[in-house]
C-alpha cells in the first residue's frame, strides 16, 4: 500500500534497524484476525505473526478510540524503546503504519511462553513446556523482572518509570526468562520530554 510507512527510528542516537512491511504483516495475522491473538496489554491487543522468513514477532496494534490518546500511546512506547536496551525489557524490532487504515503496529520479539499471567491462570497455548511454575522459577522470574525494573529508574537516562506493572506485562522467552513490556503507559522523571526526545531525535 502507498500509504503504508515503514521507517527506521532515530531515537537520542538509537536506531530500531529492522524493516517491516505492512502487506506482510496483514498477511501473517490474517488482518489481525482473532484467531492470532496471544494476548492484550493496557493499549492494544497483540498477535502473533509468522514471516516468510520463519521468524515469528509479537505484533502490537494501538488501541485507543481517541485519536489524540491512540498517537500519545504510540509514540510514548516507540520513544521509550526506541532507545533502551535490556535483557529483562521486551526489545522494540521496528514498526508500521497504515493511514488508509488509520491503524499504528508496534513489532516486538517474541516471547514464546507468554505472560506470567498465563501460567499463573491457565496454561500458554504455544507453550513447549507443559508444568506450571515452581518456586525456583518464579524467584528466577522474579529477579529478571526486579533487574528491568532496577535499570530504568537508576541507569537509563532520562529515568522511566513504567507505571502499569502487572503480571500480564510480564512476558517469557523459550528459557523463562523475564522480561517486562508494554510501555504505552511509561513516564520519563524529566520536564517537557517529549521536547527534550525530538530536540535530539
């Protein structure tokens, strides 16, 4: 589609290298149909997409009925994640837009053993490991989680604080390690920083 964006992101130096085509990406999801929905987070809904290459990504549509609140949201996550890099933080790949569709997807690693909410409620359905969780790998999880959190309130610059913690938010990769996400909702502990961001996009 001609209307379709796909850009890097030049973030404070930072740059989110991959590239992803829109057409592709409604391919793998079937139009984010609700058949490839692997979970939901405080501002969108996420799917689980497919590449031609095999790679399998965690797609994030924007969700907010305000269109204001919809590029708010957006572009607070793409600025956050944009720029910061942890092992204990879902890593950002890139994203797209559609303004025929009027629609902002976020691309995302996969996390191939869902939330911590998933194994706390019912089992994942991707899951390849079929056990709940002991207590050895909750305190693992447990840690990871507190190792995210450690860096962005005294080692990322500016500090972020995250603001919608929750089990939910909380996703596993093929090793159970813990690794916070959805950022819509993050707050930087500097004045103006959305100026500040652009003045050094």
């Amino acid at each position: 589609s001609s209307k379709a964006q796909r850009r890097p992101l030049f973030l404070n130096g930072s740059i989110a290298k991959r590239d992803f085509r829109w057409e592709e990406i409604m391919e793998a999801t079937k139009n984010l149909s609700d058949e490839f929905i692997i979970g939901s987070g405080g501002s969108g809904t996420i799917y689980r997409a497919e590449l031609h290459t095999g790679e399998t990504v965690a797609v994030k549509r924007i969700l907010w009925k305000d269109d204001f609140l919809l590029n708010k949201s957006f572009t607070r996550e793409v600025k956050t994640l944009g720029r910061i890099r942890h092992r204990h933080l879902v890593k950002l790949l890139g994203y797209c837009t559609n303004k025929g569709a009027g629609s902002n997807l976020l691309i995302y690693e996969y996390m191939e053993n869902g939330s911590v909410w998933d194994w706390l409620h019912q089992q994942p359905v991707n899951s390849k490991i079929k056990k709940s969780l002991d207590w050895e790998a909750r305190l693992r999880i447990a840690v990871g989680l507190a190792q995210g959190v450690e860096y962005l309130h005294h080692d990322c610059v500016p500090t972020l604080i995250h603001r919608d913690i929750k089990s939910s938010n909380v996703l596993l990769d093929s090793s159970m390690e813990a690794h916070l996400g959805d950022f819509g909702l993050a707050k930087a502990l500097v004045e103006d920083y959305d100026s500040y961001t652009e003045s050094n996009s």
